[in-house]
C-alpha cells in the first residue's frame, strides 16, 4: 500500500466508521462460527497499525505480522510486544502448526498469488484450527480506493472459492458483509466513474453521519455467521485445512 493508506489508517482507525464497526462484526463472526478455546493463541497476518490486535486478544494470546515499518511500530506499541516482519506467501520465520485462528483481513487481495498465500496462512494453524480471511467485493467496484491500495483484485464468492479450492482449503463459512450500506457503496462508485471524480473512500465523515454509518454498518454483528446477509462491499470466510 502507499505510505498515504497507512498515513490515513494510523490517523482514523479509532474514529472511523468503518474500522470501528468492522471489529464490532468480525468479533461476533469469531464468537460464532469459530470460538477458539480459552488462552488460544492467535495470528494476524498484515496487522496494519494493530487496529484489530485489541479485539483479536479478547480472544487469547495475539501474535502478528506487518510489513510496513512504519505501521509496524503503531502495532508493536498497540500489542505491548514486538509485531514480526515476514512477507506473503513466504511468511519466512513465522512458526508453522502454532495457532488456534489465524486472521488475514483485507490482505489477501494485497498478494499476486493468492493461493499461495492462503496456502502459507493455513501452514500456521494448529490441527482443528481456522484461517479467517476478509477481502474486498465485487469486480465491478474497481476504484481509486483499490489502486491506491495496491489491490490485485476484488473478489466474487466464485473466485474466492476458487482461491481456497486451489490451496487444497475447506471452506466452513463464507458471507457477504458491510451489506446494509451496499447500495450507498455501488451509487458512490458509479457516480465517481461517471464524473471522473473517484475518491480513495476514507475520508471521516461529519461526526452525525459517521456515527449513523457506524450503528448501521454495526447491525450486521447480530447476523454475519448465523444468517445470510444480501450482497456487500466485503466477503468473510472462515476456513479450514
């Protein structure tokens, strides 16, 4: 990602709408369809500046990996303990059979070849464990936001399972999320392809309309993993080797 994405990520992931509410719902989705045993120990794989590492200890002992030195540094205060340094798919260093859940949010989409990297997540999990992934949605949603980002691709649920098919995976769950505010996100995107004037998408709103976006986004806790949500801006998927 360029160093403005970390920039912006370091400046808003307590206060945006997005970050904020994301962790609420993937929480739940933990909490639901995955339920690693007390004290389990626990990886995020592209752990940015460690905005997730909070929520992911409520779950047992987070262990995490970053690339970006500077994101690194964020994360490593976040979790109290040095953030290791290992790239996809290689993940060069990182213990192999340790974890009860490995997480990758939002970063598959970030390496060229995602089955290997889905491969190298799932070298990581302890027998019975699980590898949750998040990935952004939907082909036709290209924007600025996923070349400033570096995206590869966004996914459907058919290449997505493609992807966990060719990396000899099980997929026990997979689901469309952020899918109560989709037909805002289609409007936003078609409208910056007609005028030309597409955005990177993460800018904090005016504080009446982050905290609507934030309680409307957040509903989806009380659903991701129990029943199937309509289409949305990202898909979660719990796998297993």
């Amino acid at each position: 990602m360029e160093r403005i994405v970390y920039d912006r990520m370091a400046e808003l992931d307590t206060r945006h709408w997005w970050y904020r509410a994301r962790r609420d719902v993937l929480a739940s989705l933990i909490e639901r369809r995955i339920a690693p045993p007390a004290g389990g120990r626990i990886l995020e794989v592209g752990c940015g500046t460690g905005h997730n590492l909070p929520m992911l200890s409520g779950f047992g002992t987070v262990d995490a990996v970053e690339l970006d030195p500077v994101a690194r540094e964020k994360a490593t205060q976040r979790l109290g303990k040095p953030v290791m340094d290992a790239r996809l798919p290689e993940l060069a260093g990182i213990e192999t059979g340790a974890y009860d859940l490995v997480a990758s949010l939002d970063v598959v989409e970030h390496v060229e070849d995602d089955v290997a990297a889905l491969t190298a997540l799932a070298r990581c999990l302890k027998p019975g464990g699980r590898l949750l992934v998040t990935v952004p949605a939907f082909p036709f949603l290209w924007s600025a936001h996923d070349v400033t980002n570096h995206h590869h691709r966004r996914y459907t649920r058919a290449t997505l399972q493609a992807a966990i098919d060719g990396a000899g995976l099980r997929t026990e769950f997979m689901g469309w999320f952020n899918s109560l505010l989709f037909p805002l996100a289609v409007a936003d995107r078609m409208w910056g392809k007609v005028t030309g004037r597409e955005g990177s998408d993460d800018a904090l709103p005016p504080a009446p309309l982050n905290a609507l976006f934030e309680t409307v986004f957040g509903l989806e806790r009380y659903a991701l993993g129990a029943l199937p949500l309509p289409p949305g801006v990202s898909l979660a998927a719990v796998i297993s080797a």
